[in-house]
C-alpha cells in the first residue's frame, strides 16, 4: 500500500505533497487506454452489442439504483451465479448506462493468463482481484468497483444449491473498504442462477486444466456446444441494499479480524435475506 | 555523520565506463560544489569527461576498498550493476552485480570509511512479473513470482545486501532506485531496444501495459537521491501506463507477432542468430505487464521531463533531431 510518509528511515524526506491520485499521461496518446487496460471506446462497443440483451432478453429490472453513490468511490459487492456468469456484465452494463459512471470489475486472475479473451476482458473494465488494485481504484481513484466476495465458489456451484450464498472470501472485500474509506453497496441479484444452471462438475476435469470448475450445464444438454454462449432468458432483477459505511479509521495497517468477519457476515446475511424475500415475491423465472 | 558537509561533496561513481555511469559523472563535473568525482569501471568512459578520476578496476571491483580509502569520498553512486541480461553472460552477471556489490560493502565498511550515502541504480526486475501481481507495485511490495533467471536472482540477491548492510551500518544512507524499462537512444533496456526494431516483437493475443522511463530522466533521478540524500527505496518510472501495441504505433513500428504458446521455443533461433533475444524476465513483460507507483520518489520532489508515451515518442524522433536534451548541473541540487 502506497501510505503516507512513506520514507522508512525517515528524516531526511520532506513531503511537500503526497500526491493520492495517480496521473495519467498527458503526452501524445493513440488511444484512449487507462492505466487499468479499460478502454471507453470499447465499452461503448460493448454497451452496442449488450443493450438489445439487457432489455429484452434478460429485461433487467433495478430496485433502488439511486443508493449506487453518483461520485466517490464505493464497493458494489453481488452475489454470484451461473456457470458463465452474466450478472457482471449485466451490472456494469446497467450502471455504466444508467448513471453514466465507469465501473470497474474485479474477477479471477485467470482472465490475465489467456490470449485474446484476456485483453478483451481487461478493455472492457476487466481488473485482476488483487487488494493494492481494488485500494488504488476505490481510494486513489474513487471509482466503482464491483466485487463478488463469492468467487468461483458462487458460479460453480450447482443448480440445487441456487440462491444460497456460498462463503465470502475471509472478509477482504470489508477490510479493503475499511482501508480505503469507501461504502460497501450490497446487490442482490435475483435471475442469474436460471440463466446457466450448472447440473454436474467434473473435478477431475478441472484439476486437468487449471480452472475453478468444468460444468455441465443445462444450456450444453439442450443447445450443445452452442449451450457454452447462450444463457437462458430468465428475468433478471436488481435489488440496491442501503450502503455499508464502516465508522474506522481509513488507511491503517490492519483491522481487528473479528470486526471484518462480523460486518462480511451482516453484509451476506442481509444479501441472503434480499435474496430470499425477492424469490418468495418472484411468480416466474421468465417473467419476474 | 558529525562535521559532515551538508551536500555531497567527493563522490564516487561506479560503472562510469557505462553511458548511467558516465553521464553521472559528467553532471557532477559541472557542478562546482562537487569538489572531487571519481570513477570506477573494468573499461574507461565512453562519456566525455574532464576531471574526473578514473580508476579501473576488475569486473568484481575487488580493488574498491584501497580506492575509497586513498580519496576520501563520501558518497558513492552505485550505477555498475548489469540491469539487461541480454548484454552480459550469466557468469559475469554474479561477479558484476553480487560479488561487485559485497565489495563495495565491505569497501564502505572499513575502518576509517568516510561514506554517509550510497545511491543504487537497480531495477524493477526485482518485482518481476505474473498473473498474480498488482497492476502498480509500490516499493513494499513483494513479488508473487518465484525468480527464475539469473539477472533477477543477482539483483534480489544485492538488494538483500543492502538491507544487512542498513542494518549494520545505520549511519550510512541507503537509496536503492528501481527503474523500470529504459527507452533512449544511448540508454535502454531490451523492451526500449526493441521498439527500434523494424517489427516489434508481441505475443499473440497479449496487450500488456508498460510504463518506460526516459534515458535522461534515469540520471536525473541517481542526481537528484545524490543531492536531496535519499535514503530508502524509490521506484523510478514516468506517467502512463500504455498498452504495448500503443507504443508500438507511438514508434512508428508494426508489430511482428510471437505464438502465445512455446514463446521461448519459437524466439530461441533469432536469440543464436543475435536477431532478437527476449530472455524470460522479458517475455514475462510482454505477457502481463508490470506497472510501477513512482509517487513516493515524486513526493520527494522529483518531477519527470517524460511521460512514457514521450518518451517514446522521444526514442523515435531522435534520430531526425541532432540536439538533443542533455542533463544540467543544476539537476544535482534540484
């Protein structure tokens, strides 16, 4: 973490500034890529290519979309489901479009190691999940930046287990928020699970190839091969929870264990609660 | 430290056979308060130079201790260590950078040894590079990937060196600069090299982001952890972090495409036919990019002429353009 006073010997350093927010180039650019790998020009591509998607094939639909704070950085944290999840594009989509505000999204460092898809994913706001990356972008940047505390463990798990939070990490995303002195903003995401169910993993599989899980998904056993690109059209809602303010002390070197895990523990219940209310509320997967 | 002048006033400079080494020195000369220069390197300066002392000396600087005894310098600017892999056998990469440091060392802590700062140029090798990495290291940060060549292991290896030696020698200041990749056209690092080249190496499917350091902006910053008596570890590069067909475009190059797969295989034929040699501390690079936070050596006051994509811009014009800039004495109390 870059913190202040950063000289370890001390004394002889003068800070005249301590400049948090980091600068861009101002000299000649050929494009418009930020330091981040996230390019404006490309998302407005994908927004193109998403829209159509996010209005009639998912016709997503927000509750409470004024809570997502319209300036100042904040941690958007969601659950996560779907073999090959379309809840994080969707959420970017929405909020990019509706607010107008970049929204950067932190996922596995896998995306990194591949050819192509990896570059793509990283121009349209794709951010490895490293802490220093989520602290730069929240405190130094005050962007949005969505989480999903879940992991892997939320995409891969199978249809059985839909809409049962899986664990949350050990607290990081709290603790991060904590540091960087920004709000958590809970969305709860009701639709994703129907969109690709997952009916088998292969662990071995798996293992073989290095991923979190290999499934076998619904979508694979109706369309086949075709099954891996077509989610199906399940009514997708969002639910904005009231945002998570921690009253500590940003920037310090570490918070107590035991208060991180109780407010990552509130935060999943309160997004377990949501989740529950809004299926007991739900008449139709297709429909809402 | 008692009765010690407040600025440095007799220093020496390492490697000033080399253009880092060379151009140091050459800023101390026409600095009036700097009251002796002296270098050391295996081979004489290629940089014009007018008074400063020059002792030459093994690969290993193994004559270094008589030299800081007999002239009495007080700060010494360590620019010797070998920083491209590409340049230098595997052997004499041990003896230049590790065994070359530990005499230095031992040099400055002799009885009777009048230094108070030593100033280091490494490198952000030290960080090295993967999918596990922050996007910008800051100097706390510890490297998520296990060394696996000998330029990265020499320099771990000298920066462990100079934290014992902090330890036992507190009075004496430590700065070690991490600089990033070098473009320049006297200065430079293999990826700076190779956008000189009249299709640049990038692997299929891959855009890394980079972020360079301009050549003249490197001996800026050695002067300036000199003059301002740094102590501590600063990463050294400029603003902006591009992707790696952007600054390929910016130096007027086409990209020349490298399989994703067997990269080291496919590059290992132009590497014996001395075409192109991207070691693996580079092709690392190439795959995931290495960004670095240069706000702490910024909060110390210094500010950069070049931004990357200046600096290659920078890199490619310089050709068309005679004069160029050249670093002033004034850089050395700046």
């Amino acid at each position: 973490m870059p913190v202040e006073g950063a000289n370890p010997r001390g004394g002889e350093l003068i800070h005249l500034r301590q400049p948090s927010q980091p600068e861009p180039d101002a000299g000649p650019r050929r494009s418009d890529v930020d330091g981040w790998g996230r390019s404006q020009r490309v998302r407005d591509v994908f927004a193109r290519l998403y829209e159509p998607l996010y209005r009639h094939w998912f016709r997503v639909e927000w509750e409470g979309l004024d809570k997502v704070p319209t300036d100042g950085g904040a941690l958007l944290v969601a659950n996560h489901a779907g073999a090959i999840p379309v809840d994080a594009p969707l959420l970017m989509h929405g909020i990019e479009t509706e607010l107008g505000r970049p929204v950067y999204g932190l996922a596995d460092r896998l995306f990194r190691t591949l050819p192509v898809a990896g570059t793509i994913w990283a121009r349209a706001g794709g951010v490895a999940a490293h802490p220093d990356n989520a602290y730069r972008l929240l405190h130094d940047e005050r962007a949005l930046t969505l989480d999903f505390p879940e992991g892997t463990k939320g995409t891969g798990k199978l249809f059985t287990e839909r809409y049962q939070l899986q664990r949350f990490g050990r607290g990081g995303f709290v603790e991060i928020a904590m540091r960087a002195g920004v709000p958590v903003v809970p969305i709860a995401v009701m639709g994703s699970e129907e969109t690709m169910p997952t009916i088998a993993r292969f662990e071995a599989a798996a293992r073989l190839l290095g991923v979190p899980y290999v499934p076998l998904t619904a979508n694979m056993l109706l369309l086949g091969p075709l099954g891996l690109f077509t989610p199906f059209p399940a009514k997708i809602r969002f639910r904005v929870l009231d945002p998570v303010r921690f009253d500590v002390k940003p920037d310090q070197p570490r918070y107590p264990k035991g208060r991180v895990h109780t407010e990552a523990e509130a935060i999943r219940a309160a997004l377990q609660q949501a989740l529950n209310d809004m299926l007991a509320a739900r008449q139709s997967v297709w429909l809402g | 430290m008692t009765g010690r002048a407040e600025r440095p006033q007799r220093i020496l400079v390492t490697g000033v056979g080399s253009y880092w080494g060379g151009s140091v020195a050459q800023a101390l000369e026409s600095d009036p308060d700097v009251e002796a220069v002296i270098g050391v390197d295996t081979s004489e300066p290629t940089i014009p130079l007018e008074r400063t002392e020059f002792f030459r000396t093994d690969e290993s600087f193994s004559t270094l201790g008589d030299v800081v005894a007999a002239t009495d310098v007080d700060t010494v600017v360590h620019a010797a260590l070998a920083v491209d892999s590409t340049r230098m056998a595997d052997q004499r990469l041990h003896e230049n950078n590790v065994i070359g440091t530990l005499n230095l060392l031992a040099a400055l802590s002799q009885d009777g040894s009048s230094v108070g700062g030593v100033v280091v140029k490494s490198s952000a090798l030290v960080y090295g590079a993967g999918p596990r990495d922050p996007y910008f290291f800051d100097e706390d940060a510890r490297r998520s990937t296990r060394p696996r060549t000998r330029i990265e292991r020499t320099l771990l290896e000298v920066e462990s060196q100079l934290r014992d030696f902090v330890e036992e020698r507190p009075e004496v200041r430590v700065a070690v600069l991490r600089f990033g990749d070098v473009v320049g056209n006297r200065g430079h690092t293999p990826l700076g090299r190779a956008l000189t080249l009249p299709a640049v190496p990038q692997i299929l499917g891959f855009d890394p982001l980079l972020q360079f350091v301009e050549q003249t902006d490197v001996v800026r910053a050695l002067l300036f952890a000199t003059g301002r008596r740094l102590s501590g570890a600063y990463n050294v590069a400029a603003d902006g972090r591009l992707p790696w067909s952007e600054l390929i475009t910016l130096a007027g190059r086409v990209p020349m495409f490298l399989p994703p797969l067997f990269t080291g295989v496919a590059l290992g034929p132009l590497a014996q036919a001395h075409v192109l040699d991207l070691p693996l501390e580079v092709r690392q690079v190439l795959r995931y990019g290495r960004g670095l936070d240069n706000r702490r050596l910024k909060a110390a006051g210094y500010t950069y002429r070049y931004t990357t994509s200046e600096a290659v811009l920078a890199q490619s014009q310089v050709r068309r353009k005679s004069s160029r800039r050249s670093v002033h004495s004034s850089e050395v109390r700046a």
